[in-house]
C-alpha cells in the first residue's frame, strides 16, 4: 500500500489575490463568500455540512470564526484527487469533500477533518508558520505539521470521536459524505 501524507506544499510568498485573479488561475472557479472565506460554488454544500460538523468542536469553531472574520480572504477549491492541502501563496486551501484517511495506527478521519486540519495552517500568522514549516520534525515531517496534528486535528478528533494521529501519514479512501469515516 502506498503511504499518502495529506499535505505536502509549496510556497512562501503571502500575496493574498482577489477572487477574480484565483478565478483565472483555476479555470473559471466561481466562489460564495463566508465573511473572508471564498467557497468554490462546486463544493460549497459539502463545505457547510463539514463546517457543521467541525463547529461542535471549540477549537475548530475558532479557527472557522477567526477565517471568516480576517482582514485577509482564504479560499476553499475542490478537487478529486484526495489532494489535501494549503497553497500559502494564494492562500487556498485544496480539498477533496470524499478522501477520507486511514491513519497508520488503524483509526480513521473523516474528509471534514481534512479541511479543518488545512484550515488550521491557514489560520496561523504567516511568519510563525513559515519558520515552523521550515523546521524539522522527525515524527511529523516539519514543526507546523507538528503544531495542527497535535494541536487542532487531535482535539477535533477527540470531540467528534474520529481516529487520532501520531505522523504526517496514512492512506486516503473514498467516502459517500463530507462527514463520513467509515
Ligand atoms: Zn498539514
């Protein structure tokens, strides 16, 4: 089986872009706001039932109202490719509404954890997370991994009675729901 980290990136630059220039850069991608959140439209019924769920959770309930209300705009971009993760270039989070994962300790994460998870990086100061991502972890990867799986994924987790980790890692499967992990 191979091993699929959710979250392998990219970029440095903070350059936050209007909807219109990420419109351009993915094709056309129409949005719905959420305060500060751009929802691409395609999944925007699966982001509400995921933030719906994830909201029962105090910690993701912070992150969700601290990215609504951010002077800076965070954007949300669907795919099918159990891709996972956050651009800090453009400040978009990618994510897969039916990749669920595996964890390597046989437990299981819903799709929904996928995106809090993504959206914890997002809600990080730029500069703090650039240094933790740029640290060295040897049981998570980097520093930041370190901070959201230990941190946010694992308290969400916890509240919603889904699998915890203790790596970077697992194997992504499809699910029919957003808020599905079995
Ligand atoms: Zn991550």
């Amino acid at each position: 089986m191979i091993t699929v980290r959710r979250d392998t990136t990219i970029s440095r630059i903070s350059q936050p872009l209007t909807p219109i220039a990420v419109d351009r850069a993915s094709q056309a991608r129409t949005f719905a706001q959420h305060g500060s959140l751009f929802v691409e439209r395609a999944i925007e019924g699966d982001f509400i039932a995921a933030e719906s769920y994830l909201r029962a959770d105090s910690v993701m309930r912070r992150t969700f109202d601290d990215l609504e209300n951010a002077s800076t705009a965070t954007y949300v971009i669907g795919n099918h490719r159990n891709d996972d993760h956050f651009d800090f270039e453009h400040r978009a989070v990618t994510w897969d509404p039916h990749s669920a994962l595996r964890t390597t300790t046989g437990g299981a994460q819903s799709p929904a954890l996928g995106l809090g998870h993504e959206l914890v990086h997002a809600d990080e100061a730029a500069d703090k997370r650039e240094y933790l991502a740029t640290t060295f972890d040897a049981a998570y990867d980097d520093k930041e991994e370190r901070r959201v799986i230990v941190g946010a994924e694992t308290h969400a987790a916890r509240t919603l009675g889904e699998g915890t980790r203790h790596d970077h890692s697992g194997r992504v499967f499809t699910v029919d729901s957003p808020t599905a992990f079995a």
